[in-house]
C-alpha cells in the first residue's frame, strides 16, 4: 500500500478516504461536515445526520426558492440579481438538493462551478433563434410511441422518468424536466416495454429522463424486470446524475435492485472535480463493488470545465473512483443555454491535453449530438497527417511524425455475403468450452462415446485390414 499513499499524495481527501476503508469504517466515510449541519437546521430544526444523509429527506427538503436558497447557503443577491431570478424561474424552474447547495464556496460563488450549473442565470433566457431549439436532438420526432427514441440501429432511449434530483441549468431537456403533465404513467412505460418486445434488433435499453433513480426501489425493479425477461435484449444502461447531486440514493437496497438484472451498466454525469466529495466517492464505491461498470458522460461548459488542467484532474479522479469517462459532449444547441457552449475548438483542444499525457482510460470521446437527430459524432485531433498506397504518415502527442508501413500484399478473405453458409472467419458464437476428454468425456451425458482405445491397438488394426 505504500505506493498508493505515494500515488495520492496530492489529493489528500483521497488518501484519508483510502484510511477510512482500511479501517473497515466504510459507513462512516459519508461527511457531514458543520457547515452541513447549519444548512440543515435552517431547513429543518430536527434534522440529524441519518436524516441529511436520507434522499428521501433531501428531495423532501429541495431549495426551490430564492429567500431559502439565501437561508441555507449565506449568499446574498442585489435587487438586480433577485429579479433576474425572478425572470428566468418563470421559464426554467429553479430546484437543488441541499447537499449539492451544501458545496458551493459562499465567498466567491459567482465564480463556483458547482453555483453555476445550479443556479438560474438570466443568460438562460438569450436564445438564439437561428440555431436554438427546444428539442435540437429532434427526440419527439425519432419516437415511434411515447416513452422510447429510437434512433440507432440496435438500441432505444427508454424515457422512463422526467423527474431529476435538482434542475441543472444546462439541461437538453429544459423542455420537459419537471414538467408535471408529461410523466409517463405505467401505461406509457408498458407501451414502451412492449415496442422494444416487438422489435428483436433492440440489444441495448437506455434509461433515461429525468433521472430513472428517481424512481422508488419497487418500481425499477418491475422495469427492470419487465426488459430483461425480453429475449433478445442484452444490456441494460442507465443514465443518472444522482451520484453527482444526490449521492445518498445510492443505498445498499437499490444496488440489490440492479443486482438482479445484470448486465446493466450505470453512466452518470460529474462536469467538475469539485463535485467528487466524499459522499460521491461512497456511492461509487458502493456501486463498483456492487459489480454495476460506472461510465462517466460530461459536459463542456464555458466558465465552468472548459480548461485542459480541469478535465485532466475530473478525468483522473473518475478512474480513480473506478468510472470509466465515456464521452465528453459539445454543448447541445438547446434553448438558453447559449452562455454555456464553447467553440469546438476548446474541447479539441482539451483532448489534445488528454491523449498521451495521461492514462487512455482517462479520455473520453468528444462528440457533438447532431441537431436535427443525426446522433452522436466523434471530433478528434488530426493524428492522421497523409497516406499513400504503401504507407501511412502519422503524429503523436509530442509532435513526432512517424511512418507505418503498410503490407506489400493484402489478399482479402473473398466474402460471398452468404453468412449463413460461411466457412471461413465467421465464427460469431462463443467457443465451446464443454468438451470433455479422456475418462470425463465417458462420464458425461451428452458425448456418446462408449469407450477409449489406445493408438496402435493391434485389435483395431486387424478390424480395419478385415474391412
């Protein structure tokens, strides 16, 4: 273990976290730290520690007002600033969890990343018309019945909830997130369950929303249920940010949950390094050693990430914590979010600073959503320079050019596109790894064997020369 004290021994709140869970006090690791405590008095005189550590109680208690946001957290607006809230709530409510209020730096807040991505600003309410739109992914359009976007090939957005732990204020979806009159009730859920029934090339079912774990343990659990006894369904994902904002939702009782239907992978959704806090890091914790593969799908925010040192550390930290960075996202062309989104030319930038400086697990594919439903598009770096017949030029992260020589002879496999009938490298089904051999294969069941003769029996030699 000393070099993994050697290893951290610049992010400190990691090393005593390291401490903690060799001491077996994982149930502890869980901050409530004074400043906690004050914000939860304020909102509820009997809070206790069990009681702010609750989700239920966080979402019972969520800052959904200016006077209480003010309360809990110290800040202090001007009149201009209070009616500028007042303005943009109108359009884009306002709502977050007292724990994520809990982690905004109350003397330089206009400045806070974690501030800025919960907290209405009048920007929100510029839109520009010739490129913003309520639904720039075109979703509404891509639905064959409500509930389910189907887009790609092998897979659907499964839309189960519009519910989110906190309203983040650069959300694709502002359109519809906490929009009472479009919950889908049971009946759009089965509508949807059976669509995805009815159509075998559906592999892979994102959940999505809203945030699913929003959702009571019993009624993911019959989701859950309902997709995975469809035969030809594979993976299960799930899209969540309540490790970010509501990490206490992540109770051994849910894990369970998920538990019974694997594979389901759970993406979820860190902008900033200042949000992995201890209480995050329990909740990934909880879900790794649950066996649930944790992806990451961030966001380039103007003002907020769109530094190379920021990804590099939020990037490094999610590995740490066992999160694989999936993909970065170029700002979505969504109303009011126009003072969020960067050139495409920063989040280049950016992942010039990732590849080969750091681990390849460290970098995720930056990808611009195409308005008008064209999907996910991965924009990289050149490290492509030129190609001729023979050879292929390239760069690397320091500049180095380089020259790979391609084959003097490549004979293709000839492919007839008879896949039925091939015989060649079309080997698609998992290897066989039940032939038995020796004494065992007489043993078992399903080999007919009766008996094994040693090489040379002359016996058996002198019945071959008879025949």
């Amino acid at each position: 273990m000393q070099d993994l004290d050697t290893q951290n021994r610049d992010f400190p709140e990691i090393s005593d976290l390291i401490i903690k869970i060799r001491e077996g006090e994982e149930e502890t690791m869980t901050v409530y730290s004074e400043n906690q405590e004050k914000m939860g008095r304020i909102i509820d005189s009997k809070v206790t520690k069990s009681k702010w550590r609750d989700w239920k109680w966080q979402i019972a208690h969520s800052i959904k007002d200016l006077e209480t946001f003010e309360k809990v957290t110290g800040v202090r607006f001007t009149d201009e600033e209070r009616e500028s809230f007042k303005k943009t709530t109108e359009k884009f409510p306002f709502s977050t969890t007292p724990y994520y209020a809990s982690l905004i730096d109350a003397d330089n807040f206009r400045n806070d990343p974690v501030f800025m991505q919960a907290f209405p600003s009048e920007s929100e309410l510029i839109i520009d018309k010739k490129c913003e739109m309520s639904d720039p992914l075109a979703e509404e359009k891509d639905k064959p019945v409500d509930c389910i976007t189907h887009r790609y090939p092998d897979r659907v957005l499964f839309t189960v909830s519009n519910v989110c732990a906190m309203y983040c204020r650069h959300c694709t979806r502002k359109r519809k997130v906490g929009d009472q009159d479009s919950v889908p009730g049971r009946d759009k859920i089965k509508a949807g369950i059976e669509y995805i029934r009815n159509n075998p090339a559906i592999r892979d079912v994102l959940l999505s929303g809203g945030d699913p774990l929003m959702l009571s343990d019993s009624y993911l659990d019959w989701i859950l249920s309902e997709i995975r006894a469809i035969p030809h369904v594979e993976i299960i994902r799930i899209g969540s940010r309540v490790p970010v904002v509501l990490p206490y939702r992540i109770t051994e009782e849910l894990i369970s949950v998920i538990n019974r239907y694997h594979p389901v992978w759970l993406n979820t959704h860190f902008n900033h390094p200042k949000e992995i806090t201890a209480s995050s890091r329990l909740a990934l914790k909880m879900l790794a050693d649950g066996g649930i593969p944790l992806g990451n799908q961030s966001v380039l925010l103007a003002g907020i990430n769109d530094c190379p040192r920021i990804m590099k550390a939020l990037n490094q930290k999610l590995v740490y914590n066992r999160v694989r960075p999936y993909y970065m996202y170029q700002c979505d062309l969504s109303e009011g979010l126009t003072h969020f989104r960067t050139p495409v030319g920063k989040g280049i930038e950016i992942i010039e600073s990732l590849i080969g400086h750091t681990s390849g697990l460290a970098v995720p594919t930056y990808v611009i959503d195409a308005p008008g439903g064209g999907g996910k598009i991965p924009v990289m770096p050149n490290y492509l320079i030129s190609w001729s017949t023979n050879k292929v030029i390239l760069r690397n992260y320091e500049g180095v050019i380089t020259t790979y020589k391609e084959p003097d002879s490549y004979e293709q496999i000839y492919c007839d596109r008879n896949c039925e009938d091939c015989q060649l490298q079309l080997m698609l089904d998992d290897a066989d790894e039940s032939k038995a051999v020796g004494v065992e294969m007489l043993l078992s069941d399903y080999d007919r064997t009766i008996s094994l003769v040693p090489e040379n029996n002359e016996r058996m030699e002198r019945r071959n020369e008879t025949r």
